[in-house]
C-alpha cells in the first residue's frame, strides 16, 4: 500500500461508505444538529468495482490490495464487566425451587466449559444471591443491635445472652414450618426471620425481668423463675395469641402478591409458636442454670477474699 500511496483509512472508509453506511457527519441548521449518512451510489459485488484515489490523482481499485474472506461470527458481542460474554438461560420445571436449581445448573455448566471462563449470575439468580448475603449481615447486625439494647437494659452481658438464646429456637420452628408447606427461603422468608427477632424476644425480657426483681427480694432461685413463668404466662400467651391471629390473614389471602404475605405469615406463626413453646420451658431451665453457676462462682469468690 505504501507503494501505491493508500493508507489504511483510506481503504477502511471506502468501504464502510459502500458496505455499511458512515454515520459520523453531522449536519446543522438552524440550531438544530442533524446526523447524515453517506453511503455508495450502488452495491458492490467485490472490491475490485471500488476504487481509491491516492495522493498522485490516481484511480485504484481496492481488489489489488485487499480481498474479501466470508467468516462467521456473532450478530452481536456482548459485555458484562468489560469482558466479552456469553448467556446461558434456564426456565425452572414445574415445582421446581430457584435455590435447589441453581446448584444443578451450575454443575452442568462446569462440566461442559473449561476452567478458563468466568461464571457470575444474572436475573434471577442474582438477586436471590445477593439478598442472601445482605440479609445474612442484616440478620446479625439486628441481633447485635438487640443485644446492645438488652445489655443497657440489663446492665450485664448474661442476661440478654440468655434471652437471645430463643431466636434460634424460634428460627427453627419458622423453618421447619416452610419446610412443611413446601415454601422455598425467599426475600420474604428472610424479612420475616428478621422481624421474629424482635418479636420472641419481648417474651424472655418478660421472664427475665421479673425473675431478676423477685431475686432482688431474696427469693431463691428456682422459686423465682418458677413464678416468673407462671406469673408471666397470661401475658406472654396473650401476646403471641395477637400476633399469631393477626398473621392470619397474610396465610390465607390469595389476591395479587399473596406468594409474599404468605411467605411472612408463615414465618411469623411458625417461630412464634416454637418460640412461645422454647420460652416457656427452655429459658426458664438455662436461666435457673447459667444463674445457679453464677451464684456458685460469686460465693466462691466471696470464700476466697474472706479468707
């Protein structure tokens, strides 16, 4: 090309301008700026009817140096973090759960693509990834937030730890209620499990709470949190019995959107009656035994510094 005074533009514009169309002139009037399109007087049907115009004022035709090749390629690239990208879609069976599919899917797609490649995913799949990692650092955060409060409340670190130990009680029963009826751990599922937090543990600051003011009277200990529990059972059952008839109608409605407030009123039945259930007969059993050491240890002390 250099012999014959062509550069690589000039070949590249020629046939743009014939092949395709050059779309970068812009065309103003009266304020307004208009893009135009120049584009050849007929099709060619090889290079050899282009023709260039070098420096000298000599007419080239292109097919003396260059050539076409036919190849294949994609209609369009396209990019996903500044690489080049390919997507692979699925549709879910009938009954069948996003979270259980995408393991499945992965799998297959590890199989038939080399190491090389980078996987990440899209829609869907996103989503309820990234919502499982926010509501994981959600979830702990609000137990620490809790707890802090408790911890002010309580002026000590044994107390709330105590009453915090019926959130996994209660998550438990939550769960195992989804499990029941055949519900997958969605967005939904996971707000719920959230606000049960705040909602199971109102019943042990009850318990907690009254059993420390009956021991400030010198009552012993286990005659304070039996009548702690008994005495804070009509409140605490009156309590869940609110809540629970009033998730209720989340299970049973069935307008638009019912998959969501059946999702939260599920979780919230099932962990409130667990978590009624555990708070009952399982916080009172770990108070009477994390105080009954405590006390242990401060008489042991007291021994200890007397002598």
């Amino acid at each position: 090309m250099s012999n014959l005074n062509l550069s690589h533009r000039q070949i590249a514009k020629t046939i743009e301008v014939f092949f395709s169309g050059d779309q970068s002139l812009t065309f103003s009037k009266d304020g307004l700026l208009y893009n135009l399109t120049v584009k050849g007087d007929h099709s060619p049907w090889s290079l050899h009817e282009l023709y260039v115009t070098n420096a000298s004022g000599k007419h080239i035709s292109l097919g003396t140096v260059a050539d076409i090749l036919p190849t294949t390629q994609p209609e369009k690239l396209y990019h996903y973090n500044q690489m080049r990208s390919a997507t692979l879609t699925a549709n879910l069976a009938e009954g069948e759960k996003l979270e259980n599919a995408m393991p499945e899917f992965l799998n297959s797609v590890n199989e038939h693509l080399d190491g090389d490649y980078k996987k990440t995913w899209v829609g869907a799949a996103k989503s309820y990834t990234e919502s499982q990692t926010t509501t994981t650092v959600l979830f702990f955060l609000a137990v620490v937030f809790i707890f802090a409060i408790l911890a002010a409340q309580f002026e000590n670190f044994i107390d709330p730890f105590i009453i915090l130990l019926t959130v996994p009680l209660a998550c438990a029963g939550a769960l195992f209620f989804v499990w029941i009826f055949g519900q997958s751990l969605n967005i939904y599922t996971q707000v719920g499990l959230i606000t049960l937090i705040g909602l199971i543990t109102k019943h042990g600051i009850l318990i907690v709470e009254f059993a420390n003011q009956l021991r400030k009277k010198n009552i012993a200990l286990l005659d304070a949190i039996l009548q702690s529990a008994s005495l804070r059972l009509r409140p605490i059952l009156m309590t869940t019995g609110a809540m629970v008839f009033g998730a209720i109608p989340l299970v049973l409605s069935h307008d638009a959107g019912y998959e969501s407030r059946h999702a939260i009123g599920t979780v919230l039945i099932g962990g409130l009656i667990f978590g009624t259930f555990f708070t009952l007969f399982v916080l009172p059993t770990i108070y009477w035994i994390v105080k009954g050491y405590e006390e242990k240890l401060f008489s042991r002390s007291t021994k200890q510094s007397s002598n």
